[in-house]
C-alpha cells in the first residue's frame, strides 16, 4: 500500500458535514477502504451512489475509467471544484490505487428510476441507444458501451444504473465543452450531434432500465470503435505502481 499522502485529511474536509466533523475523531485504519469513505458522502457508501438523482455510482466501474476520471479533474478536463480541490495534490499512483479500489467492488445496484417521460419520448431514446440515428451519424450507444450498456474494459463505464440528471448534465457538458476527455474526443462529437430533446430523451430510457445481474463490464470486443476515440485507449499504470495480477 501507498504511504498516505493528504487525501485523508483533505476529504474529510472537503466532504463531511461539519456537524460530523466536531465529533471526537473515531479511530483511524490505516487501508485504502477507509480513507476513501469520505467520497460516500457524495457518491454513497462504497461507491454504490445516492438518491439525490446527481452523483453518479463508482463502484464496478472500469478501473482505467475512473482513473482516468480522476486525471481529467486534475487537469480540469472535466470541471468541478471539489473533485478538482480533493485530487489536486495525489501521485498518479495513488489515483491508481483508488480507481482499482473502487472498481474492484461487486455491488448490488439499487432498482430503476420508474421512467417520468412520456413513451414517445422513451422510444426515441432506446432507438439513440440501441440502434443510433444514421442519419445525424450518432452511432447506439451499445457500440461503445456494449450490448447490455454495462461497460467494456478497459475504459468504457457502463450507462445503467445512473440517474438521467447525471446522464443529461454529462452529455450537455460534453456539448458545451465543459468535460472533456483524450483526443480524439468522441462523445464530445456525438453529443454535438444531439438535439435537446433526444438528449433528454435518451438519458430518460437508460435512467429506467434495470441493471442486469451480470452487470460487470465485459471484455473489449476487439470491434473498431465507430468513431476516433481516445477513450479506448488504455491509461499506463505509473511506474510507481506494481502490476496487477
């Protein structure tokens, strides 16, 4: 294990209420598991998300996604000034260490959001999802995410289980510029492509379907992405770190 740098101190700070904080200190353990407790504050215990329909679950999702994640708030790729302040002063190691930890985990996901869109719109978003729209060159969003939309190592994370405003937000930052990831940037392309409304009406059909059983991320398929996406490509473990079995 990584020695402890500031991520300890500087979470729980950053995310305990301070109510919780004048409390006396409880006794600290010194694993990776409890010194990341204080992302469940945002992100619910474990990882496994909260109701409050924004932050989205970490937990199983691919490790070389959430580092990357992690990378990209460090750069302000993606933008958000808590997430920005608790990773700013971590090692690539260490991000190592805490996308694994957390992609490691095999949780239960909690059931479906009931789908709050009429069906018209619902139908519009599984045709985006699954079939794409050739015409505006938006391929499904299985192509990417696999075919049970549960994610594709190494990189990919899965589009089930996560509330529309999330899915609606991410997809109109996309738009806007405000997230982005490695070059080339594909869904930065596909979310140009997307009107308001089959934004809407997407994040409102994947938001309502239930999360498979088996809803760990698949393998890669081998299959040529079908745009240019740097996503795909694998992050480097940092020298730092021993190689995984």
């Amino acid at each position: 294990m990584l020695p402890i740098p500031s991520l300890a101190a500087l979470l729980l700070t950053a995310c305990i209420p301070w109510t919780a904080a004048a409390q006396p200190a409880a006794t600290f353990e010194d694993t990776l598991a409890q010194r990341v407790q204080a992302c469940a504050s945002c992100h619910g215990q474990q990882g496994r998300a909260r109701p409050d329909g924004y932050y989205p679950r970490i937990a199983g999702k691919p490790a070389g996604y959430l580092y990357n994640q992690l990378k990209h708030f460090q750069t302000g790729q993606r933008r958000h000034a808590l997430m920005a302040r608790m990773v700013d002063p971590l090692s690539d190691a260490y991000l190592w260490e805490i996308a694994h930890h957390f992609a490691s985990l095999d949780l239960p996901h909690a059931p479906a959001l009931p789908a709050r869109a009429p069906a018209a719109v619902l139908q519009r978003g599984e045709q985006l999802a699954l079939r794409g729209d050739a015409p505006r060159q938006v391929p499904a969003c299985t192509a990417c995410h696999g075919a049970a939309l549960t994610g594709m190592q190494p990189a990919t994370p899965g589009l089930l289980g996560l509330p529309p405003d999330y899915i609606n937000a991410q997809l109109g930052a996309w738009h806007n510029g405000t997230r982005k990831a490695q070059a080339p940037d594909c869904m930065a392309t596909i979310a140009r492509r997307l009107p308001a409304e089959d934004v809407a009406a997407v994040s409102a059909w994947l938001a309502a379907q239930p999360v498979p059983q088996a809803a760990a991320p698949i393998a890669s398929t081998g299959t040529p992405a079908p745009l240019e996406c740097g996503s795909f490509t694998p992050p480097v473990a940092p020298a730092s770190v021993k190689e995984r079995p």
